[in-house]
C-alpha cells in the first residue's frame, strides 16, 4: 500500500512522505531503512529564517543510523535539523498525521528537551 502524504511549506517545497521513504525540497531525501529516530523540535532561531511562524515554530527532526557519522539532516554548526532552512515547519494536525507514518514504518520518536 502507497503512503502519501504531502506537507507544503510556505515556500511551496512539498515534504513528501510515502512507502519508502521521505522526498522535499533539494538534498531532502530519506528512506525508512537510514532513518533510527525523529522528533520535534522547536526552532529558536526564527529570526534567522523569515519564513518561520513566530508562534510554535516546530520541525522535524531527522536522526540517521549510524551512531557517529556525520547527520546528513542536522547542521553542524547550530545543531538545529536542516529542514528549518527549507520551510518545513509543522502544525498539531501535521504533527499528528507525521506520528502515524512514522509509527507505521517503525521510527523510533525521541523526546528533544531530553535530547539536547
């Protein structure tokens, strides 16, 4: 069964996810088997980004397998998941919606005030 769910940011990047992976905007693409964790993050640095909501900016927050090796989906210097640079920010229902697909592929959901 197909999985499709689109996510469209403000800058009109579609975050797609589907039954193997997750596709977006340029250098965006995951596929459920490189992918150990996720979580929520909410993004501090709103005033860097002028397409972010002021309110409740929350992304997505992507952890690779592979322990030590660099995250492709995390930017080194903040430290902050990269897909705040491409608009993908998230409310309750994508949020919501984002669980269920996660929970159906086996991605482990991780608690980011605990993780940071």
């Amino acid at each position: 069964m197909l999985c499709v769910k689109l996510l469209t940011t403000n800058k009109r990047q579609p975050l797609i996810f589907t039954d193997k992976g997750i596709a977006g905007a340029l250098y965006i693409a995951e596929e459920w088997g490189d992918l150990e964790s996720y979580g929520w993050e909410k993004f501090k640095g709103y005033e860097r980004i002028p397409l972010a909501p002021k309110e409740n900016p929350i992304c997505l927050y992507l952890i690779n397998k592979g322990g030590d090796l660099r995250q492709r989906n995390i930017e080194t210097w903040t430290g902050h998941t990269q897909l705040v640079n491409f608009g993908y920010f998230f409310n309750s229902k994508q949020i919501q919606s984002a669980d269920e697909i996660f929970e159906r592929f086996g991605i482990n959901k991780i608690d980011m005030t605990e993780a940071k």
